[in-house]
C-alpha cells in the first residue's frame, strides 16, 4: 500500500443526546447536592456563556439513556452514507475524558457495539484533546499507508459524573462543614455547570469524496506543558495539603466515598493563572514558526472554550502573539452545544461545515487547549 502524501476528513457527525436543557432545569435533572440548590450556579453560568446543553440522563429519573460507548457508536453510524459502510472501517481512534470502564479501553467497548469486523482499534486518554489525539491516530494511520478507512470519534458523557447523588457521602460526612457552607467545594460544583455530553465522529480517507466538502488534513501539532506545571483538572485523584497529587488506588474505599476522590475537579485559580500562557503564547509561536502561518491566510478559527470567559484571554493571546484574528472568523457553538470535552472540536467542525458558510479553499484553523496538565493541539485544515 503506498503512502498518500495527504489524508482528508470526509464525513463528520456529531450526536447530542436528548433535548436541550436550559440553565434553569439543568440542575433539576443533575440533582441537587443536599436540600438547597447551588449557590454557585448562578455566579458560573453567567460568565461561561452557556445557554443550553444535552445530557444523557433521562429527566425524569436522571438514569442515562445511552453509556459513553453507545453514544459514541452512534456518532460512528450517523457517517453511514451510499457510498460509505461503516463495515469497510481498518482503524477505529476513540478519545474520551471519561469511558464507560477502567477497563477494558473504551475504544474496544465501541467497536463492541458497532459489531463492525475486525479491524485496528485504539483509545487516547486524556480530557479535552483525547478527541484531537485520536484524529491525529486516524490521520497517521492514513499518510503512512497502514488505513484506507479510518475513523476517530470524541466524546463524553459527564452528566453521569455531575449527579448530585455522587457527592452524597461527601456531604454527609462532613455535614458541620457544610452547615456553613452548603455546596460541595467550589472546584467540583464549579464543573457541575461547565460540562455537557455529546460525541462527535470523523472518517478520514486517503481521497475526498465526491458530493460534498472535504477537508484537508495539512498538519498536526500536540504538545504537553507537564514539566512546568502541576494537575489542574483530574477525577480518580486527589491533592493531598501540600498540593502533591495521589491517584485513586492510593485511597481506601471510604475515603474514596467521603471526599468523591472519584468526581471531576479543577483548580480554577491554576486555571485562570496558566491557560492562556501555556496553551497559547508559548506553544502557538513554535507552530506558527514551523508550519509558516498567516493571520491572514486563516478563514475560520475554531478555539475550543470551555467558557466565554475565556474569549477576551484569546484574543489578547493571539495579539500578543502576532496572530490577530478578528472575530468575525472565529466559529463556536459553545452557547447551544454546552462544552463537551474531547468532543467539542467535532461538534465545531460539524457545526461549521453545516452552517453553509464554508467554501472550497477556505482554511481552518482548529486550536485545542487542555487543563488537564496544560496541552495543547493546533491543527490545519483545508477545505477541497
């Protein structure tokens, strides 16, 4: 098999379970943590930006509808066209912040409920950019010659993680503490108002396709921050007082229980402090460098946000990077779609491409940042 000199993303879906919720009824179908409702609520949802979002729970006994893998595996489905079968898939890349299991990976459990035939099949960890690093699986497996029909998907369902009931023990056990004040800590009842569900899936090919746009796949670029900085956001995990992190096999099951060690947690000030320097002005020079790019030469940026509020932060990035891109080229769905993790680069682009503003030639730039331990993915895409 000889090795394409290029690799392009021609179909993408993208799957939002059940209704849109709205800020009013999330936590209705989240739950509440004890009697009261969040008094932080309010204060997050008014900067994130966000007005609605999807969750997999059922809103009425807030059970999930579908796991992490059945919401992926649809996403896979919803690329089934006339000239496409998901049954001719060589090589399935699966990134998720939150699978359905510790193990087996959630890659496998995907092609479990596809029942497609054997093929490659991998997983990419992470948080946000597990989606982007498994299109760039996809990508490589396709220009070194080793796929011809690659697929990689993002998702997530975090709602199953922000169920009030989960901080329960937590709550109970230290109910003098909380007479004071009522929410769990600010760190996780922060990203109970932050994060949506959905999934997203790309088929990435050695030609395009005729009948519709496709998109050029021109270059990669990830990159980590780890040597510089510590955990940010995590789950499975918890900083002991002299902020030293501990992963969940270090706890005993009650202490799991009693401080959710298992919840989703961020350090909002470590946040505020480093995204922008360590997603955006150091690692985006070394790219801009390398790949020879314009400001003017970008038709559409896509920055995944988790929040609005991070908006200004970018853009004031990007001209301190030399970058400036106006913002009548910047293309979000964060508002409508909620921020859906590992699979919001996918909804975006989606998004974007059914929005009937693209056109052949235009160039997308795709930038992804993550918290995790601060990483980032810049991509490049051209429309054909």
């Amino acid at each position: 098999m000889s090795e394409p000199s290029y690799a392009y993303i021609t179909r993408i879906a993208s799957v939002l379970p059940n209704a849109p919720i709205d800020n009013e009824h999330m936590e209705d179908v989240l739950g509440r943590v004890g009697p009261d409702r969040s008094r932080a609520r309010r204060v997050v949802l008014r900067s994130n930006g966000i007005r609605s979002r999807h969750y997999v729970l059922d809103p009425a006994t807030g059970e999930p509808r579908q796991s992490n893998a059945q919401l992926t595996a649809a996403a896979v489905r919803a690329l089934a066209s006339a000239d496409f079968d998901p049954a001719t898939i060589d090589c399935l890349a699966c990134g998720t912040s939150l699978p359905d299991q510790l193990m087996p990976n959630h890659a496998v459990m995907v092609h479990g409920e596809l029942g497609i035939p054997a093929c490659e099949v991998v997983a990419t960890a992470g948080i946000c950019l597990a989606g982007t690093s498994a299109l760039k699986y996809a990508w490589m497996a396709v220009i070194s010659g080793q796929a011809e029909h690659a697929v990689s998907t993002g998702s997530e369902v975090a709602s199953m993680m922000m169920r009030g009931r989960n901080f329960a023990p937590e709550r109970d056990a230290r109910v003098a503490e909380l007479e004071a004040r009522p929410e769990i800590a600010f760190e996780k009842d922060f990203l109970r108002w932050m994060l949506s569900d959905g999934a997203g899936a790309m088929l990435v090919e050695r030609s395009p396709r005729a009948g519709g746009l496709n998109l050029r796949i021109d270059w990669m670029e990830l990159s980590s921050a780890a040597h510089e900085l510590p955990v940010c956001m995590y789950a499975g995990g918890d900083k002991d007082e002299a902020g030293n992190f501990h992963g969940w096999l270090a706890y005993d099951p009650a202490t799991r229980d009693r401080d959710s060690v298992m919840a989703v947690k961020q350090d909002v000030r470590l946040l505020n402090d480093n995204i922008i320097e360590h997603t955006l002005r150091r690692p985006f020079p070394r790219v801009i460098e390398r790949r020879r790019l314009r400001a003017a030469d970008i038709d559409w940026f896509l920055p995944h946000m988790s929040s609005e509020f991070f908006r200004d932060g970018i853009a004031q990035g990007l001209r301190d990077v030399g970058f400036e891109i106006p913002q009548s080229r910047w293309y979000t769905n964060l508002s409508e779609c909620g921020n859906t993790g590992a699979a919001s680069i996918y909804i975006m682009l989606d998004g974007l491409l059914k929005s009937g503003r693209v056109e052949p030639g235009h160039r997308i730039l795709c930038a992804v940042p993550e918290s995790g331990r601060f990483s980032s993915g810049y991509f490049h895409l051209t429309v054909v």
